[in-house]
C-alpha cells in the first residue's frame, strides 16, 4: 500500500522534526538556566556594576528595566485604551479607518532598532534630552502601542452587543456604557495583553541602546524625589537596562567571567519574561471569573 | 465617571510628562553656590575613556557631593556632535575635533586626558612576534594573505578590523596605513570582542589598546620596537593617540573642576595608570591634529 | 436659577431652563463628546507618531541623495562601503540582510510546518497541553538573549566545524531561524486550526490516509495563512538587530558564501550611528539604510495584505 506507507513516512519524519526542534528549544532554555543560575545570587542581583570591565551586579539595570515599563506602561496604556475604543466603537467601516487600522499595522511591523533610532533622533538629537529613562519609555512606548491597542480592541470587539444595548436602553451614553459595562467585561483580555506586552517591553534592547543608553549610573537608593538628579527616580538620567546589559557584555565586557555573567542575566532576563507570561495567564483566568461570576 | 477620569488623568499627565521634559533638562545646571560646588555635569561619547572618565567621576563626586556628573558611552561621533550642540557639557573623544567631518573644531576646547597606546595583535598559532611596518600595512592592506610571507606559520591571515569611524580605527590607520584603503575584513567595535576573537580565531590579527593584552594573545613588535608606555612616551612606538574631552565655550565651574581634576596628580598617576592608559604629565612629545609629532 | 421669588419671573426661567434643556445637550449627549474627544486624541496620537517616524526617517535617509548628490543606483548597487571617504554602496548589507533572513526562512519553514502539523493533527492533545506553552514562551524570549547564545554556542562550534573566526552568515541564519521559529510555528498552528473541520472529514471519509489529507487538503487550503506567518517571520528576521550583530562579524563585503563575516543593515545601523556627526555623509548613508529597513517593512506589510486578499477569494469561490 503506497499511501499507507508515504503516510507513515511523513508521520516519522513529522516526528523527527518535532522531536529536533523540542530538543533545541530545551537546549537552549536549560543552557542558559545551567550556566547562569549558579552565578544568581543576592548580591548579584543587588550589586552594582564595575564601570570599568562591566563584572558585578546587575542591581542597577534591575531597577532601571522595571522603572521603565512602569512609565511605557503609564504612557501606552491609556493612548491604546483610547485609541482601542475608538476602533472597536467610534470607527466606521470607512477608507479612513483602513488608512488608521494599516498605520497601526505599520508601526507594528517596524524592526525595533528603526524605532529606537527615531527615538534618538527626536529625542537626543532634535530635543537634546539625551539619553535618559524618559527617551527610553517613549520609543518603547512607540513600539507598544499597536500591540495594546489591538488588543484593546479585540478585547472590546469579542464583548457581546446585547451587553451594548443593555447599557444603552438604560438611557447611558456610549461613552458610559463603554467605560462602565463594556470595559471591565473586556478587562481580562486586556489585562493579559498588558502583561504579555510587559514581557516584550522587559526584554527589548535595539530600541533602546541610543535612546535610554548604554550606562547605568550608580544611583542613590535612599533619594526617591524624582527630582533630584541621582535618585533612581529621576526620569532625565541615562538608564542601561537588563536587556541592553547583556548585550554589552557580550560585544565590550571585559572581565574575565564575562560569559557567566551574562548567562546569569540572561538567565534572570528569562525568568522574568517566564514570571510574565505565567502572570499573564493566572491573572487572565482570575479576574474572567471575577467578573463573569463563572468557574 | 470613575473609569473615564482615570483615563483623563492619565492623558493629562502624559500630556505633561511630554511638555515637562523639553524644559526639565536646560534648569539644573544653572544653580551655583558660593559655598560647595554644585550643578550638572555630563560627559557623553567614547566608549574607550568611559570607564576612566565614570571611575574618576565617582571620585570627584565623593568629594563634590552638590555636582551630578553622568558619564555615558554612546561613541566619540555623538560625544562630539552633542557638545557641539550644547547639549552636553563634555564630549568625549578618541580623536581630534578636526578629524570628524562636520565638527566644527575651533569652536570646541580641547582638553587632553590620557594617552593611549595600541599594538597589533595576533593569535598565538601565528607564530609571529615581530613585524616591519611595511609588512603590517601590507597586511592591512591585503597584500599580504598567509602568515608565512612574514616568516610565521603557513596559515591565512584573518584580519579583524575595528568599526569604521571608530577612533581605534583612525588612529591606527593614521599611524600605520597613511591613506591606503584597509581590505575589507571583518569589523568589530570593541576592545572586548576583538580580544576574544583574535584570542580563539586561528590566524588572526587586529590592534588593541595596550591595557587589553592578555596572554592569551601575541602583542607584535613593530621594526623591534616593542609596544611599552615608555616607547609612546618618547613616540619610538608611533601607534597611539590622545583621550580628549571637548567643551564649547566657556565651561561652567564644576565642569571646569572636573576637568581639572582629570588633570591632577591623583588622576594622573594613579587612576589613569591603573587602568592601562598612559599619563599625559609623562608624555615627552606632542602630537597635533594633523599627526605632527615635536618634543616637548 | 432658583433663587427668585416672582411670580413671573419664575415661569419666565421654567421656560428658559425647558428651552435651555431641548435646545442643549443632555448630560450624557455631553458626555459622549468627551468621551469621543479622548478617544479621537488617542488615535490621533498613534496617527502622528507612525507619521511623523515615516517623515523623519524618509527625510534623514533620502538627505544622502538630495543633499550629498549619491545617486541612488550607487548607493544600491555599489559594494564599496567606506562612508568616511565618502564611498557608499550598500549593496552589502543589502544582500546581507537579505541572505540571512531568507536562509533563516527557508530552513525553519520545514520546521514550523512540521511542528505545527503535530499540534493539530498528530497529536493535538500533547500539542496544546506541552508545545503550545513552550512556543509561547520562546516568542517572548529576548533577542538578545539568543544573540548570546548565538556568540556562547553557535559562533565556537561554527569555529571548529569549518573554522576561520566562527562569525558570518551561517552563524547568523542558525540564531534567526530558532528566533523565527516559534513566530512562524505559532502563526502556522493558527492557520490549521482555522481550516473547516469537513475539509478533513470529507477527505478521511473518502479513504485517504492521514498524510494524503494533510498534504491535499489541509496544507493546501491553509496555504495563505501559513506564507503570511513565514512572512512575518522573515519581517522579524530581517529587521531584527543585536543578535544578528553579535553573530555575524560585521564586514561590509560582499559575502562569498555561507561561512564568510558579513553585515548586515541593521548590524551596519546599531555599531555605526554612534561614530559619525549627524548631517554628514556617513550619517546620512546610515539612515538611508534604516530607510530600506523602513521600506522593506511596509513591503512585507503590503504583501500580507495582498496575501490575505487572496486567500479570501480562494475561500468565497
């Protein structure tokens, strides 16, 4: 039987290739937790980093990565929840949503380095901000936009219209009703996209290297005005970020245990990325059935 | 309404956030006391005198607890092109002002901080410890493909060649090409990755600094000079170059005191030494933008 | 309004707040503006941003051919790159880039196709249960963390296997076809899914084995779907960076064959931008390689629009 065969062929051979591409994706996350988890400790973790051969902690960058997807997060998050109401309830069916949708689609689709070097280029360069936290938050906020507002809007899309005219029919304002009915019906969705998204945002580097810089000055722990140019606050100081770290050290670190040291970052890199995704889907499931009452 | 002015809230603070940051910067500098030194200073550019400039940074701000001095890589293009805009108070360089196209030097002080010697290096396997100039340029050049056309193992040559525009770059070019066109090769930016290549790739050459030599490396020796502080200081070893740092006008006092810092003894003899580059106080020669080399 | 205490005056402002109340909007009429306001705003914003990015980065990367008088055939098709004296032909880095994101293509299509078919027909269960996780998870992981692994692993073994320094094209086609891989296989998975269960159930009900249906039926009309994810995996290799730059050596040649050092524009972009003097040549060339890098992500973006089309009119016929 010719077709008994081939199909058994190609059944083996389907196996094989899942089995190969099984086999580099653990290679490749037990490598790196192999060779970087011995070197994780609190004090690496908390240490700051030898300005001069890049050894030590990576305490700083730490803080910086999470200080800078607070402020994207504060700035995406409201423009996309905007913007996904507009899409998903003010937008007609019209060439001018087309133009909008395909410009979303566009930024989207932007390598990451393009929209870190327009980021330079507005923000160092034309602004003269230099590099700092701030320029940082803005590209990555360039770059998170399209992802949440779709999202958004998905999210809203997929709420179904009877829960529309209810609000509705109770004399409320779309407006109203979008904020007050459909939004927190749609919050699951949302707050899994935010999450997610976070992920991406922690371990993006190419838009970041000539936006938020490529040092991470010492900064004084115990200062939390953000006004004041050594607190860790302050949004107008240069901030390397965990991510912009271990490409550093991989292409200048001179110190001698440069590899470990920049396995043991990836290695905490991952792990944060895992504890995103993973939140993502605890978060997701929890408030669903907070809000929908259901199991 | 709640939502909805949480939204509000949250557009308006941006909206601030986006005007704040266009003024923030330009107000920080300006506040002087007569008593303790006090303002903002940044340097921002060479990858290759950050580290000196953010560990003498850090000492000058143990002292000077008022001044908020940043030190950021980013290369000598963006140190120089920020200072010339204003937007930095020093910009760090590898190289004169007037060798970078569209800086206008004359406008910019230049204040020299260390000296730093560079060598060719090669793997081990090589076997070559010594080269002639003609040799190495030929090498560089493309001329030259196999290792045993200098007297070394019959093996090819893999030149690793650092980014163009990079200081490295030019100071090497200057002192050993003189005009003649680098083969395309390979190119690294980093002091770091060229030691790691050179020092595992097989037939490998490259230059480095003096201050990144390991022993898992063969520093070449050029007409039997070798490459040593002491050659650079009386120009015998021709392949070295001045770290700068660039300000425009007339510096505010805690830039003009850093920069005098970086000047001091305590700088100079120890931390510049420490750190491999060599001190300008021991220099015996002085070398110009255009390369012309006269005795102190 | 209530503070009279006339007679008249007080039908007078009756009928004038009636009036007012007809005549104006109602509360939540306003609020619907306000709200309609915001949103607008917001959208606007996301409209400047993707404008005024388009209009930077086309006027700094066409600044090479209006203001240096580079004719644009030279600077696409000359090979000698050496901005700094004034030689810029970026046909390096374009056949580079190019290289490497269809190498990477074409060696994880087969993969991802083939992942993919497991998770959906072979073994859906363990698919959804144990794969899907694990793929999810590698979209998320960090370039530069495979660039890393990429310098850690891939660049020493390419070393000892065909020797010179380890970094070149092949180095960088093995770190973006596992940085594709997920992006694709997920996005594949996705397009199966959506083939119609009684594709499949006419095809096995009219005796055909598992693999005749597979390959006849089900690759076949899902064919739209899975190009458009090997599209958008070739988008993400092709613009992606630090990895790329870590691996690939960075010489601005043109690449004799699979093991030579090669650059790429994004890895021309990240190690260049920061020695050159923004308005001069060698800038402006930079940016008019982030303008191809611009270019080319509207392309691919164009061709999964065009894709998608297609693919919809196969389905209506």
């Amino acid at each position: 039987m010719n077709a008994k065969r081939k199909d058994m062929i190609a059944t083996v051979i389907i196996d094989l290739i899942v089995a190969i591409v099984v086999g580099i994706l653990f290679f490749l996350l037990a490598y790196i937790l192999i060779k970087g988890l011995p070197h994780v400790s609190w004090s690496f973790l908390t240490g700051a980093t030898d300005s001069f051969d890049g050894s030590g902690g990576i305490g700083v960058q730490l803080f910086n990565s999470f200080y800078l997807l607070v402020l994207t997060m504060l700035i995406s998050i409201p423009i996309s929840l905007g913007a996904g109401i507009y899409l998903a309830e003010y937008a007609k069916d019209n060439w001018r949503t087309s133009l909008i949708r395909s410009a979303i689609e566009v930024l989207s689709s932007l390598p990451s380095v393009v929209v870190g070097l327009f980021g330079f280029l507005l923000f160092v360069v034309k602004f003269k901000i230099g590099f700092s936290v701030i320029s940082g938050a803005i590209a990555l906020t360039f770059f998170n936009l399209p992802l949440l507002t779709r999202n958004i809007e998905e999210s809203l899309s997929a709420v179904p219209r009877s829960q529309r005219e209810a609000g509705f029919s109770l004399g409320l304002s779309k407006w109203k009703t979008e904020v007050g009915i459909i939004l927190p019906v749609a919050l699951p969705g949302i707050v899994t996209g935010v999450v997610l998204s976070a992920g991406r945002v922690f371990g993006e580097a190419a838009a970041l290297i000539y936006t938020a810089g490529q040092s991470a000055p010492v900064t004084n722990f115990a200062d939390w005005n953000p006004m004041d140019a050594a607190s860790p606050l302050n949004p107008f100081r240069p901030a390397e970020t965990l991510a912009v770290h271990i490409w550093k050290m991989n292409t200048e670190g001179l110190a001698s245990n440069a590899a470990a040291l920049s396995a043991a970052a990836s290695a905490v890199l991952i792990i944060a990325v895992l504890l995103f995704n993973l939140g993502a889907r605890v978060l997701g499931s929890y408030l669903y059935r907070r809000v929908t009452a259901s199991k | 309404m709640n939502k909805g002015s949480k939204l509000a809230m949250g557009i308006a603070a941006i909206s601030l956030l986006l005007v704040g940051c266009g003024k923030a910067t330009s107000s920080t500098g300006s506040k002087e006391s007569s008593a303790a030194l006090s303002g903002k200073v940044t340097a921002v550019g060479s990858t290759a005198l950050q580290p000196l400039a953010a560990k003498a940074g850090t000492n000058f701000t143990a002292k000077n607890t008022k001044v908020n001095l940043t030190v950021q890589g980013g290369g000598s293009g963006t140190g120089l092109s920020q200072v010339q805009a204003g937007a930095v108070s020093i910009g760090d360089s590898d190289i004169f002002a007037e060798e970078k196209d569209g800086i206008k030097a004359d406008k910019l002080t230049d204040h020299k901080v260390a000296v730093v010697g560079m060598a060719p290096v090669v793997n081990k396997d090589s076997g070559v410890k010594n080269l002639k100039m003609a040799q190495l340029k030929q090498i560089f050049t493309g001329k030259i493909t196999n290792w045993k056309e200098v007297g070394g193992k019959d093996e090819k040559i893999v030149i690793i060649n650092r980014a163009q525009g990079s200081g490295t770059r030019a100071t090497f070019e200057n002192a050993v090409l003189k005009g003649a066109d680098a083969v395309k090769s390979q190119e690294q930016d980093s002091n770091g990755a060229v030691q790691k290549i050179v020092s595992t790739t097989p037939g490998a050459i490259s230059y480095l600094a003096f201050s990144y030599f390991t022993n898992k490396l063969q520093a070449v020796s050029i007409d039997n000079v070798t490459p040593t502080d002491n050659n650079v200081e009386t120009n015998k070893w021709k392949i070295w170059s001045y770290e700068h740092m660039y300000t425009k006008g007339t510096p505010d006092k805690a830039t003009t005191a850093f920069l005098k810092y970086m000047d001091s003894k305590t700088v100079q003899d120890s931390l510049v030494k420490d750190m491999g580059y060599i001190s300008i106080h021991d220099m015996k020669v002085t070398k110009d933008a255009k390369g012309v080399v006269t005795q102190n | 309004m209530e503070q009279t205490n006339f007679q008249l005056k007080k039908q007078d402002t009756q009928s004038q707040e009636w009036s007012k109340r007809l005549h104006h909007a109602t509360r939540a009429t306003r609020e619907d503006w306000i709200g309609r306001g915001i949103s607008y705003l917001c959208i606007g914003v996301i409209i400047l941003v993707v404008a005024s990015m388009l209009w930077f980065i086309t006027s700094k990367g066409i600044a090479t051919f209006t203001q240096n008088h580079v004719s644009l055939w030279k600077f696409l098709s000359g090979t000698d790159w050496s901005p700094s004296q004034g030689k810029i032909g970026a046909l390096p880095m374009i056949v580079g880039s190019f290289a490497v994101t269809f190498a990477a293509a074409i060696v994880a299509t087969p993969f991802a196709v083939g992942t993919a078919i497991f998770m959906t027909e072979i073994s859906p269960n363990k698919g959804r249960k144990f794969l899907q996780p694990v793929i999810e998870l590698l979209v998320g992981i960090p370039s530069v963390v495979y660039g890393f692994i990429g310098l850690a692993v891939v660049v020493p073994f390419m070393r000892h296997l065909v020797g010179g320094s380890g970094f070149g094209i092949i180095s960088a086609t093995f770190v973006l076809f596992v940085m594709v891989l997920p992006t694709i296989t997920s996005m594949t998975v996705d397009s199966l899914r959506a083939v119609p269960r009684y594709y499949k159930e006419a095809s096995l009900a009219l005796g055909a084995t598992r693999w005749q249906t597979v390959s006849k039926v089900i690759l076949r009309s899902a064919t739209p779907g899975i190009l458009t994810a090997v599209i958008f995996g070739m988008a993400r290799a092709f613009g992606e960076a630090l990895a790329v730059q870590m691996v690939i050596g960075n010489a601005a040649v043109m690449p004799k064959n699979l093991i030579s050092a090669a650059s790429t524009l994004t890895s021309q972009l990240t190690t260049g931008i920061g020695d050159t003097i923004d308005g001069t040549l060698p800038n402006n060339a930079l940016w008019s390689l982030a303008l191809i890098l611009l270019l080319m992500s509207l392309f691919f973006n164009a061709l999964v629009r065009v894709i998608a089309k297609r693919g919809q009119l196969k389905h209506e016929r």
